[in-house]
C-alpha cells in the first residue's frame, strides 16, 4: 500500500486489511513523504501489530515508485494491493487465495463502488479474459492477487505512467502468463465520495490513456483502438459525436456508451463550460481542476432541472395532443365518461399514497432512519392505502354514484387492482431526494413514447373507450415496475427494503394531516368534474374536461420548480434563514409572474383556441376557459406554500386550507352548477382557490409568515415597472 497525507482515509484501509478472516499475512506499508499525521498513525499500528510494516520516502516519488518499494519490501509469496482511500471487505484476501490458479496470470474480484449514499456493484461477473479483451477494457478492475515473483519479473509498476499504472500492471501480466481470472464476489470497495483528493485527476487520467495507448498500439486491433478512444474521451470528459456511435458500439462495451452519450447529450450549460475549462487545461500543461461545493451543487441542480423540463415537455405536447385527438374522437358524452372514471382514480391518490409522498422525501434527506427501511415501510403503508382507494372507487361505481354506463364497471375494477402498482411510486421519491431524477425520467419518458404511439394506433383502429381506460392502467403498472427494475438494474442496498410496524406507526401519526389535506385538494381539483356528472350529464362533463385541461397543462410548473429547489430550501432553513426568505421569496415570484402571463393570454385567445384546437362541438367551452385560467394564480401560491408547510412542520395547516378550498368548492358548486353548469363550476374553482391560497393563510398566526411572504413577492412584482421607469427618467 502506498499513502500521501491521507492519514484520515488510511485508517480505515488498514483496519479493514486487519479485519480479514485470513490472518497469515503481512501489510507493508510506503509513506511517500507525508506532511500530516501518517506517520504517528503507522507508528501505532505497527507497534500494536507485527504483521504491520512501513517504510518512508524522504522525497515523494509518485504512487507508482512507491508500491514497487513496498513490493520489494514485501516477503511472502503472492500480493494484492490496496489504494489508501479505499477498503477491503472481510473475506477479501481468503476469497481470492481459495480461487487462485497458477495457470492464470492473476485473479482480482469485482469491486464496489461507495458513493457515500448508496453503493453499487460493478464487474460481478465471473470471467476468464485474455489480452484482446483486457485492451478493450480494463476486466482486471482495481487491484489484483498475484505471486509476488511474477509481478518482479515484469518490473513492477512503471513509474513513467502519469495514470493507468494499474491497467499498465495487468496488460503486462496477462502478456507474459496468460489469460487473467476474475470471480464474481466483489470484496474491494472503491471510494468514489466527492470531496476526496485522488492520486490521479481526470486530467492525468487522460495523459496516462494516451500513454497506454502509445505503450501497446503495436498489440491492439481496431477493435482496441476504438474502445481506447472511447476511454481517452472517457477521462477527458468529452462527448462522443453521434457520428462515431455506431462503430463504437459495435466494438463492445455498448451499455457504457450509451450512457456516456446521454449523459453529454442532456448536460447543463454549467457542465459543459467545466468540461471546456479541463480540456484547455489539459492542452496549456494546468493538471488541476477542483470544482467547490457550490459549483458542483449548482450543476446537480441544473441537471436535474433539464432532466424534468424535457419529460415535462414531452409529457405535456403528447399527452396534450392525445387528449385533443381522443375528444375529437369521442365527442363530448363519452370524453365526459373518460373523464369521470379518470378523475375519480386521481381524486383517490391522496388515499393511495396516505399523505406521504412529501415526509418520504424528507426522510429520505433528513436520514433519520436507514433507506431501506424508509423504503420498505412507506412502500407497505402505499399498497395499504392502494387498497382502500381501490375499493371505494368500485364502490361508489357499483352504486351508480356517478351514472356511468354499466358497461365500465368491470373496467373499474380492473383499474382498482392496476392502482395497486401506485405503491412502488416511493422509488421516484427516493431518487428526487438523492439529486438522480433521471432515473425516474428516463423511465416515464420510455413509457411515454411507446404509449402515445400505441394510443394513437388505437384511435386508428377505432378502440372503444373500455380499451382506452384499459390502457390507462396498463401504463400506471409499466411506469411503477419500471421504477423498480432500475433499482435491481443499479444493484442498489435500497432495493433489500425492510417494514417497521414502530416506524410505519410515526410515519402514519405524521401523515394524518396530509392524507385529509390531499384529499381535500384533489377533491376540489376534480370535484367539480364529479358533481357536474352526478347533477347534470356526461356531455357537460365532457365540454367542461375540455376546457379544464387547457388551464390543468400549467399545474405542473409549480411541481417542477419546487422539487427542484425543495432540497436547497431544507438545506438554507437550517443553515440562514434569511437567505432562505429571500429565496422563497423570489421563487414566489417567478410563479406569480408565470401564472399571470398564461392567464391573460389565454383568456384573450379562448374561443379562438377552442375552436382550433377542439372543434366546433365544443364551442361552449370557451366562456369556462376564460373563467378558470385565472385560478392559475392561486394554483401557482399553492404549489409553493405546500412545500413551504412541509419545510416549517405545519402540516395541520395544509388540511385547514384545503379543507376550506373543498368545502368552498363542493358549496357553490351545488348552488352554480344547477344555474350555470360548467361556468358555475368554473368560477366556484376560482373562489376556492382564493380562500384556500389566500384568505386561510392569512387567518392563522403561523401561516402569516408566508403571507408576509406573498405580500413582499406582490409588491416587489408590482413596483418593478416604476422603479423601472424611475430610473429611465433620473437618467
């Protein structure tokens, strides 16, 4: 083992050497002239155990020199290595003994990889690799079990690599021996931690590809050589032109290929400029690049932003224009039947997530409690609940609540048991709170594009509305397993999920009020699709779906910006309040600025828009539109006012303002409805945002915070435009 000033890191290596269940052994340890600590700490160590042997460099000579001292220094038969800021797993060194053969030139294990929040393993497969294959790829991994004479006789590690001297070590052992050996328990961990001083930066790294690449041109086919591009672009963190995709993927290592090209493909501005600055850097002789904590925290933060901006676009132009051609297709009645058996399943998604999906992120962040079992215990708390919303659906169904055709009861409850899959949805939660949305988006996104094509297929071939719904459950299964297949796919400890009846008991105590509070909310955000049905008829519902989903397109904006920011605000809570107002603040307002915008333009295009986009049938829908869109406001405080009760612990809060949204809501909506149909409905929404936004904040000591909050943003908004022209005149 070689070390340099990393004496916090070195004694964990060390312990974990000793922990092994072999003990005949020795650790010969180089301290390539360290200035912190080390050396007390390997003076213990050695005083304390025998088998601990170090030596000292008055000069530093880099890693390579100094492992190959630590080689000659070495008395028994085989070797393994060890890098300083990684660890061995308790059966590292017998595992590799038991399954050593001298007819192969070493034999290494798989290794794992510590990302500090979640670990993941890599080369598992057990494999017999010759020198064509490990010049592709580096099949060796990190550290390999070898006879200490063989690794003498090839010279040891070359000290003129700038990086690569592993890979370096093992091409030239495979060379000489022959074929290497890996089996497929992984007993080395890689710590991949941000924060960690590496021997070799991404910049050296790239230097030593290109050495290696020099080193053993003469031996490499081109299947080598295009796969050892690849690593050079790899390292330097480059793109690989879409030009070049095919030929590289059919030299091998396709998977790692594709990923690297959709991750260059969709990175943030941000990402690509630290990319420019390594590649300059690399070309001027500067070796040295380190990112702060903040820059790289900015970066996670834009990245996950365009990972939700483009499902989102997607999302909304595919579904947008299905639901467009699906009106067309059915005409108002049977939309409006689509509309109620939809609504009445969203209406219920309080109930199948039994108000936990903002505490699971917070738990998830906070780290109160293990991830597995945050995972498995609100998992199992969603398929109750799952259950029960299913049931009431069928229900109120079975009991002609909503007068819908008898034809759609056996539908119902078909969609009753895909609502079951909605309990998996803790996954996406598990990935917001970690900064890895993309895990969830690509799934979505996949699920999406397949679906909208065989929709439109279906309208095509002329599906009845029972197929339509069908397939609506269809795609909640395929979403909710495709989460769960990403993390068997990850390998990650989440999955080995754990229920804790203790736990499950704070979590529900906790969620109370965000189960009646979600409930309240969705009902009075498709309440009035329900009542419209039972008071009037499935052609009204039909003619106000259609209006509704032009405002409904804009709800995701607030989801979207706060999920986003949500883990900055927890963050800025306990670190600065006020930096923590201020960017509340000025969230609040951008989505005031943003719902005021869509609203007045939508209001002053409405029947153009209807007539454009629906179609003559549904010409009375333009005066609704015009009603609702200005609900948007309210929608948009709301989104932002949510998150700011989960941060502040006031969930209480959240059910009286809901509650009062519905209350308002169902109240005008028996009186409107009857008078005015849609349109009462519409301006009965409007109403009961303004109370549950607005008026109900106000009301309470420990919400006025926020209405402070909201009256600051309304005012910094509305005094922009004279402060503006105050300062062109002065001028």
């Amino acid at each position: 083992m070689a070390t340099k000033n990393r004496a916090y890191l070195l004694k964990r290596a060390i312990e974990s050497v000793l922990s092994q269940d072999y003990s005949n052994m020795e650790i010969v340890i180089v301290d390539d002239a360290s200035t912190d600590e080390t050396s007390v700490l390997l003076k213990r160590y050695s005083g304390n155990d025998e088998r601990v042997f170090w030596l000292k460099n008055d000069i530093s000579q880099g890693a390579a020199a100094a492992r190959n001292k630590a080689l000659e220094a070495c008395r028994g038969k085989f070797v393994t290595g060890l890098d300083d800021d990684d660890y061995f797993l308790p059966s590292r060194i017998s595992s590799l003994l038991n399954a050593y053969d001298k007819r192969y030139a070493f034999v290494c294990s798989g290794v794992v990889w510590d990302f500090g929040h979640r670990k993941k393993k890599v080369d598992t497969k057990p494999l017999e690799f010759n020198l064509e294959q490990q010049l592709n790829y580096n099949h060796a991994t990190t550290q390999v079990f070898v006879e200490r004479k063989r690794f003498l006789e090839i010279g040891g590690y070359d000290t003129k690599l700038c990086a690569r001297i592993d890979y370096d070590a093992w091409t030239r052992l495979i060379l000489k021996y022959g074929k290497g050996r890996r089996i497929s328990c992984p007993t080395y961990v890689l710590d991949r931690t941000e924060g960690i001083d590496r021997i070799t930066n991404s910049d050296f790294n790239a230097i030593g590809n290109h050495q290696f690449i020099a080193k053993f041109k003469h031996l490499m086919s081109r299947k080598n050589l295009l796969n050892q591009e690849f690593w050079a672009l790899y390292a330097k963190g480059e793109r690989l032109h879409f030009r070049e995709l095919v030929p590289q993927l059919l030299a091998g290592n396709s998977m790692m290929k594709l990923k690297h090209v959709v991750r260059k493909f969709f990175c943030s501005l941000n990402a690509s400029e630290v990319v420019l600055k390594k590649h300059h850097a690399l070309r001027d002789g500067m070796l040295s690049i380190r990112k702060s904590d903040k820059e790289v925290q900015q970066k996670s933060e834009k990245q996950n932003l365009i990972w939700l901006l483009i499902e989102k676009v997607f999302n909304l132009f595919l579904n947008f224009a299905f639901f467009l051609i699906l009106a067309r297709y059915l005409g108002p009645s049977d939309l409006g039947q689509f509309s109620v058996i939809v609504s009445l399943f969203f209406l219920l998604i309080p109930i199948s997530s039994l108000g936990l999906t903002g505490i699971a992120t917070k738990e998830f962040l906070v780290k109160g409690e293990d991830e597995q079992t945050v995972f498995g215990t609100v998992t199992g708390i969603r398929l109750v609940g799952s259950i029960l919303a299913g049931l009431i659906a069928v229900a109120s169904v079975l009991a002609g609540v909503f007068n819908i055709s008898s034809e759609q009861y056996s539908v119902v409850v078909m969609l009753a048991f895909a609502n079951l899959s909605r309990s998996l949805g803790v996954i996406e939660l598990y990935y917001k709170a970690n900064a890895i949305n993309h895990y969830a988006v690509i799934v979505r996104l996949v699920v999406l594009l397949f679906s909208s094509a065989v929709k439109f297929l279906g309208i095509y071939l002329e599906w009845s509305l029972s197929t339509f719904l069908l397939f609506v459950g269809a795609e909640w299964i395929t979403i909710h397993l495709g989460y769960y297949l990403t993390l068997l796919y990850k390998k990650t400890e989440i999955a080995r999920w754990k229920f804790s009846f203790k736990y499950s008991k704070q979590l529900i105590r906790r969620s109370l009020w965000l189960v009646f509070s979600g409930l309240a909310s969705y009902v009075y955000l498709k309440t009035d699709i329900l009542m419209i049905a039972y008071l009037i008829d499935e052609k009204e519902v039909g003619l106000y779906a259609a209006a509704t989903r032009m405002s409904e397109i804009w709800y995701f904006v607030p989801a979207l910006i706060m999920t986003v920011f949500f883990p900055k605000l927890q963050s800025l809570k306990h670190d600065s309040h006020t930096e923590y107002t201020q960017l509340l603040s000025k969230v609040l307002q951008c989505h005031l600025i943003l719902a005021f915008v869509i609203a007045t333009i939508t209001t002053g295009l409405s029947q153009w828009l209807i007539a454009l986009l629906y179609g003559v049938s549904y010409s009375n829908s333009s005066s609704v539109i015009a009603i609702q869109i200005w609900a948007l406001i309210f929608v948009f405080i709301r989104g932002v006012y949510s998150s700011w009760l989960i941060l502040e612990s006031h969930y209480k809060y959240s059910l009286v303002s809901h509650l009062a949204g519905a209350v308002t809501n169902i109240s005008l909506n028996l009186f409107l409805i009857p008078q005015f149909g849609g349109k009462g409905a519409a301006i009965a929404t409007l109403i009961a945002y303004f109370v549950s936004s607005i008026l109900v904040v106000y009301a309470f000591s420990k919400t006025r915070e926020f209405w402070n909050i909201t009256v600051c943003a309304t005012k910094a908004i509305c005094t922009f435009p004279l402060n503006f022209l105050s300062g062109i005149t002065q001028r």
